[in-house]
C-alpha cells in the first residue's frame, strides 16, 4: 500500500485519517493563515457515497449547528461547517489523546482499574460540559433545550494532559433541530441508554444523566452494566433496570456513600434520579470532600501518559514525520478550494479507494460473518455456527464474497481453511441422551413433553438439509438457530417488509461501526424504532421455531444440559402457546384431519392434567369456547356436528383444538368403547 501524502482539502490540508466509521470519517487536519500561522484540528465529513442522502446531510448540519452554540470548556469545540464540491464537513477542536472506551480497554489489557478518584473526576468533567448543554440559549436568549442522547465512552474525549471533553453531538435533540426527529427513533448505543429511551417514550436531559451514571458504574466495576448476548436482550436488560445487585457487588473500596450516588444516578424512574446535572455533579464533590480526597486534571494527565506511552511517543513521531511533509509542501499549497474532492498531490486513501485482498484475514468462535452472492444480495450478519450450517447445506461458491468482523469484502477462495469450516467445527461434542424419528402430527407431543418436563439443554432438528437447534432452558425455548438463509435477521426483516433491501445494504455497510450487531446499526440509522426492533428479533426467532411445524417428518437429538454461546433472545410467548401457533397457523388442515382419520368413532375422554393448565396455551376467544364445550366420552364424529353448531365456528377450528387436546395430553381417544 502507498503511503499517505498531505493533500488539500479546501482551505485545509489534512494530514492523516484518524478514523472512518459507516457514516463519516475524521481527518487530523491543518489550517494555514497568514505570517506563517498554522492552526491544528480535526476534519469530519461525510462519506462520499452518502454525500446524496438528505437525511444524513441534515443530521450532519444539525450536529454542527448544535455544538457551535456551547463554548465550554468540557465541550469539543466546532470551528467551521461548509462543504467542498458537495462533501460536507465539520472542522472542530483537536483533542490529543483518547477517548474513554480505549482507555477501559487498555486498563482491562493491564489488568488495572481507572483509579476512583479519577473515574469520578471523568464524570464530574463530562457533568459540566453536559450542563452547559442542557442550559445553552441562542443568540437571543431562548433555550435550545439539547439533549446529547449517546453519552457513551466512545464520546468522551481524555487529552493527554488530562482535560475531558464530551463531543459528537450528531444525534443530539435541540428545539430547534432541523431534522425531525421522530417520536420513539431511538438515538445513540444500546448499553448507554435510559429505560424510557429503549421503550419509545419522550426524552429529556435525565437520560444523559442516567447515561453518566452507566459510565460511573463500568468505570468502577471495569465491567459492562447492560451488555446482552443480542440487541434485544440489551434492551431488555434496560427496560427492567434491575441495577441493586450490579450495584451492591461492586469491589470494597466503593463507599457507601458513592454507592448510594450510583443507585440514585441509575434509578428506572427518572423522577427518582438527579434532576439536573449539576445535582449530580455536587453529590460526586460532595463525596470527594468527605473522604478528603483532592483530583485535579494534571493527576489525570499522568494517569494518561502512563497508560498510553507507547502510544504518546510513536504519535509524536508520526507528527513530526508528517511536519517535515508539510514544510516542503508549503511553497505550493493553494489558498484556494481544490478543483474537486478527493484530487490531491498525494495518492487519495478514501472511503471509496480500492484495497488489496488481505491474506491473514482470521476469525474466531465470536466472529460476525457476512456473505454477498453473485446477485449482491447480502446474508448477515451472523455467527460462525451459523456461517457453519449454511455452508453444509448449501455450500460456498468460490465466487461468492465473505466479510469477517466487519472487514472489506473478499472472495470466499481467498480465506484459507473458510470452506473446510464444516469439517472443522461441526462435530458433536457428544452422544445425545436423546433421539428419535418425527412426523407432522408427533412434533407437538415432542415439544410438549420436553417443555412440560421443564427441560434444559439443546435440541437439533434434521429435515434433509434443513437444520435447527432450540436451546430450552426450563421448559422454555431460549433460542432458536437454523442454517436457512432466508431466516436470518436481515433477510426476515426485507421479507417482512420492515425495511427495504436498500436500507438493508445501508445498515450493513456500516456494521463496523457497531460490532458487526445489526440490530444496533438499524437503530442508529434510525430503519427501525425501538419497538420494531423488539418485535422483529423476537418475531424472527418465534419463526424458524415455527417453521419446524410444516416439515413432514424429521429427526431430532436433544442434548442435555447444553447451553447456546451464541445468542440468546427471550421469546415472548412460553412453549404452549407456541404450540398452539405451530398447530393453527404452520399445519395443513388436512394433515390435523389426518391424525384422526379412522378413529372418528372412538370416544375422546377428557383428562385431569396434572402438570399444565390449558391457559398456558393462550387460548384464542373462538378456542376457548370449543375448548369448554367438548364433551368427556363422545366419539370424534358426534364432537364435531356438535361444536360445529357453536356460531362462528369451522371443522378447521373443531379439528385444531381436538388435536392440541390428545397431542398434549388433556385428552385421550379411546382405544376400547365403553371402558369410561
């Protein structure tokens, strides 16, 4: 790869990338005046293939309009918006040093916490540029009412002489906001969000405050506080707010005093909670003065230098090999805007340039994989026991590209070892304590009695090259897996129509940004609303459990005790009512006739179950009613010309629920007449 040159970009000359996400990329940059003044800072814009996109235009605009109005000291200042040839950009305040989220990592690397006294300074740091925020007026002394709404480490910037800033305020809502916001779109990362931000409700500055006390918390507890294996289970884990215990187990040297500020900071009721940061702020000073304890930004700055020397002194290096460019490219820099975006006296290292293959590409057991047919059509994001079970069964043409973790696309022969994968990873760990033949009519029986029996551990499902898994944990189905294409989250959701294949592709192309979670990239595209995406993730693993129900017969396994790794998305609905589903919307109606086709005329005996009531089923209305009235003894025949007659009611309706009877064992068919 050639190596960087300094080009023009417009009145700037930006040096070297320090970053691109699936949205913007930010340029370390220099800005030149007269009598040899230079000026440092730091250039975000635009991607160019999203520089025709309206929304993320306004978003953009917004986010410079919005930061220009705070001059503050713990606020990333912005300096300059405009555009060149259509690309636009922010030019803001260089911050020398890292943000929070690099500095957990590499304190987790060192296995060292963030001393407490410094974590709280962080904090009451990021209090007073939030303050600043939500009390900043216009020009003429009105409220802009701002909300950052994606406090998160990621967006707090630490320089290396100590001094904190919180920045990127690209999705922050303000009163006078140009782009809409919708009421329920759901702004910033999953695990630093407030519980009325994950259930759609309206918003104010509290949800920054209650995303500080997140920062707090991990900061002390070098631990993540909502982090589930799915977005959804993220979600959820904020939804309920169940933080006492997280809070309690925190390690000795936390206070009870400082607790206390913590339990406060992330109480689920926002009227619970401090009302303003500046609340916050006092009570974390407060704490610090009665334990006698005194923080200033330059113990900070060497906490700093001391994590990061390695990386403070290549830098200076780095700098100081790129001065030297600059110096002799002075004499012939413009003072006017280049001719067009991307032409420079260097070689241009865009988002849009092309990049060789690499050919140490690797990948491990919690990779995100992705795969783009020969049509462009992309499958993904997903698991490498995913990626597994559809090359089993389907293959992996050479022509075919992969992307791992988020990487650029490559052909699938250009990653050694990917397409013997199957031969690598899928042998079973061990014999099943159980396993056995199916057919249509014996899988509800099945799943009953591994659901009534309260069950945990895996259970694989084989139909040709059809394959699923559910996990079950006490009876209930945890998770459900499958090697089928078309079931995976992105494919469920165009098929469903929530998004179109457009919006799709949109949300994979960033997934870098996100982990390779698309969940969390659909959200801050703002594709889906928080609601959606509850009932989609959890739609979608309902389906492929579904699904099992229109096979004709098939085999199974059941692994006792196994747990997934992978993923884990609480169903909505417990197992019997997901029964009852499978019954009535997945099976034929002939093939429910069919299970009783020569025993019409034995008598149906009702039973006392002793281990589930039929509420579990979630009866539907019409159901019920039939439900009620079957009588105890009566052959099937005369059972169906008699509740036929109830009004409303079908065969069809009859047949189900005298089937999900026997199947689950509230009933029984008579083999000898007259024994009652």
């Amino acid at each position: 790869m050639a190596k960087f040159q300094p080009h023009e970009f417009g009145k700037y000359l930006l040096l070297d990338r320090i970053g691109v996400g699936g949205m913007a990329e930010i340029w370390r940059a220099r800005q030149f005046g007269a009598a040899g003044f230079q000026k440092q800072l730091v250039i975000k814009k635009i991607l160019q293939h999203l520089a025709d996109n309206d929304e993320f235009v306004r978003m953009f605009i917004d986010e410079a309009k919005i930061a220009v109005s705070l001059q503050h000291a713990n606020v990333v200042q912005i300096f300059d918006l405009g555009a060149v040839h259509r690309e636009y950009f922010i030019a803001m305040e260089y911050v020398l040093g890292k943000d929070l989220l690099n500095l957990l990592i590499r304190c987790t690397h060192l296995r060292i916490r963030v001393p407490q006294k410094l974590a709280i300074f962080i904090i009451c740091e990021t209090l007073k540029g939030l303050e600043a925020a939500h009390n900043a007026v216009d020009s003429r002394g009105n409220p802009l009412n701002i909300i950052h709404r994606d406090v998160s480490p990621s967006n707090v910037l630490i320089s290396y002489e100590g001094e904190t800033k919180i920045g990127d305020f690209g999705v922050a809502k303000a009163s006078r906001r140009e782009a809409n916001t919708r009421s329920g779109a759901m702004k910033g990362k999953l695990g630093y969000m407030s519980p009325e931000q994950v259930t759609g409700q309206e918003i104010d500055h509290r949800a920054d405050l209650f995303s500080a006390g997140i920062m707090l918390y991990e900061m002390l507890a070098m631990n993540r506080l909502f982090h589930g294996k799915t977005e959804l289970e993220t979600l959820m884990l904020i939804r309920d707010c169940k933080t006492g215990e997280a809070i309690d187990t925190l390690p000795e040297g936390v206070g009870d005093e400082l607790l206390e500020v913590l339990k406060k900071a992330l109480a689920r009721d926002r009227e619970e909670r401090y009302q303003t940061a500046t609340e916050f702020l006092d009570a974390l000073l407060d704490h610090l003065f009665n334990e006698k304890v005194r923080v200033t930004t330059q113990d900070m700055g060497r906490f700093m230098k001391s994590v990061f020397a390695k990386e403070i002194d290549e830098e200076a290096a780095r700098h100081e090999k790129t001065d030297e460019v600059v110096e002799q490219m002075l004499p012939g820099l413009s003072q006017e805007q280049s001719p067009a975006p991307g032409i420079a006296r260097g070689p241009w290292i865009g988002s849009q340039a092309p990049q060789p293959v690499p050919s140490d590409i690797s990948w491990a057991d919690d990779s995100r994989f992705r795969i783009r047919d020969r049509d462009g059509v992309i499958y993904g994001p997903m698991g490498l026991r995913t990626l597994v079970e559809i090359v089993d069964r389907d293959g992996l043409q050479v022509a075919e590209e992969v992307s791992v973790d988020g990487s650029r696309w490559v052909k699938a022969g250009a990653l050694p070892g990917l397409l013997e994968a199957p031969e690598e990873h899928t042998g079973q760990r061990a014999a099943p304590d159980f396993a056995g033949d199916f057919t249509k009519a014996e899988l509800a029986r099945l799943l009953y009695r591994y659901a009534a029996m309260k069950a945990t551990g895996r259970m694989h499902f084989e139909n040709g090259t059809k394959r699923k898994e559910i996990f079950w944990r006490r009876g209930r189905p945890e998770y459900v897996t499958s090697n089928l294409r078309n079931e995976l989250l992105g494919e469920y959701l165009v098929e469903r129509r929530h998004i179109s294949r457009a919006k799709l592709n949109e949300a994979l192309a960033s997934l870098s940004d996100f982990g390779g979670r698309l969940g969390d990239a659909l959200l801050h595209l703002k594709l889906l609303t928080p609601h959606d995406l509850f009932s989609a993730l959890s739609s979608q693993v309902k389906a492929k459990l579904l699904e099992i129900f229109s096979w004709s017969e098939g085999r199974y396994a059941f692994f006792r005790g196994e747990h997934t790794t992978a993923q884990i998305v609480p169903l909505e609905l417990g197992a019997f009512a997901l029964i009852n589903e499978g019954v009535c919307r997945r099976m034929a109606l002939d093939d429910v006739r069919a299970h009783f086709d020569g025993r019409e005329h034995m008598p149906l005996r009702r039973l006392d179950h002793k281990l589930i009531t039929e509420e579990l089923l979630q009866l539907s209305t019409k159901q019920a009613r039939i439900w009620n009235a079957v009588a105890h003894g009566v052959p099937i025949v005369e059972q169906l010309g008699r509740l036929c007659s109830i009004p409303g009611v079908g065969e069809g309706d009859v047949y189900q629920v005298l089937f999900l009877m026997e199947r689950l064992e509230f009933a029984t068919l008579d083999e000898q007449p007259g024994l009652n």
